[in-house]
C-alpha cells in the first residue's frame, strides 16, 4: 500500500495565520469528520459567527463515533439555530433532529437565539 502523508490543520489554525478575516458562511462536508471540523473552528464561531452549511448523516458520523446531537451542542454553545436544507425545517431538539435525518443530509447553522 501507498502512503501519502498530508499535513493537517484546523480551521482555527487556518483563520489565525490569514490575520482573522471576516468569515460569512463555511461549507462542511467531509464524509462523516464534520464533528472534528466544528471543533477544530471553535475559536472563528465564537467570534464571527458564521453561517455553517454542513453535512450531518449518521452513516459517515459514525464512522468518527460523533453523536448526531452534538450538532445541537455546537448550536447551544454558539448561539446557534438548526435548520434542514433544503426547507428550512427549524431543528430545536434531539427528537426533532432524529427525525430530520431520516430524511435530511444537509443542514444549517444560523446565528440567532440557539437552541
């Protein structure tokens, strides 16, 4: 087998070294390590408060053993909504949440009152 060794950062690490630009929207979808990207970005949702598109599906999230909830816990922690994309369904709870994936992959985190 081939290995390619790639050298890895954190959002956070990223925003610091370009001088903390304003940052409007982040895009996440990275088969099932979006849990690890959140947290990696903590330090840039705490102060700009993007708005984050992101890919939330149980199958890829288990796969990094990140509990499908702990989005609510970002949302919670950043002040947060949770919205389903496309219609813009609010997601306010665990249970609601549950649902929405059934059938949603895509979601929303907009800035507002949190969850």
């Amino acid at each position: 087998a081939r290995v390619i060794k790639v050298t890895v950062s954190t959002v956070d690490e990223e925003w610091r070294a370009l001088a903390r630009p304003r940052v409007s929207v982040i895009k996440i979808d990275v088969e099932g390590a979006e849990g690890g990207v959140l947290d990696g970005a903590s330090e840039l949702l705490g102060a700009e408060q993007p708005a984050v598109v992101i890919e939330w599906h149980q199958p890829y999230l288990s796969r990094f053993g990140t509990p499908p909830d702990s989005i609510l816990q970002v949302a919670h922690r950043f002040g947060y909504r949770l919205f389903t994309i496309p219609g813009g369904v609010p997601v306010a709870d665990g249970a609601a949440l549950t649902v929405q994936m059934l059938s949603c992959q895509n979601f929303l985190l907009v800035p507002g009152e949190g969850q």
